[in-house]
C-alpha cells in the first residue's frame, strides 16, 4: 500500500538544512527522506510516550481495585463455608 506523498514548502534555520543534508549524503536519500524519517521517528516516540501515561494510569487503577478486592477477599471467601 503506498502512501501518498504531498508537497510541502518549509523553511528552516541552515544549520538544520546543513544537518538535513548530511544525513542525507549519509544515508544516500533525499533531503525530503530525511525530515519525514524525522518526523516519522517523532510521532512514534509521542505514540509511545502517550502509551506509557495510559499504562501508568491504568496501573494505579489496578492497584486500587486489587487493593479493593484483597480487603474483600476474607468476607468472600468465608461465605463459601
């Protein structure tokens, strides 16, 4: 499945244009390659930052309903007597 490439028209510091090129002599891609790798790599880490708040607060969520179901264990379980 191909992703369709739009033209943009950006404007950048040159020591970010001289960056950009390097890395692009580097890898032997485009100028073009290498800020959408950039930003690829950019959106995955905020993915992955966003992911990690959710597990954080999904944590504690779990923590209290386990604490919540341990304190009610005993009453539960005395009953199965």
């Amino acid at each position: 499945m191909a992703i369709e490439a739009v033209k943009l028209t950006i404007s950048l510091p040159r020591n970010l244009i001289t960056v950009t090129d390097e890395i692009a002599h580097e890898k032997k891609v485009s100028r073009s390659r290498v800020i959408s790798l950039c930003l690829q790599e950019l959106a995955e880490r905020r993915l992955r930052q966003k992911m990690e708040e959710g597990y954080k607060v999904m944590a504690k969520e779990n923590l209290k309903f386990a604490r919540q179901a341990f304190d009610l264990a005993p009453e539960i379980l005395s009953g199965r007597e």
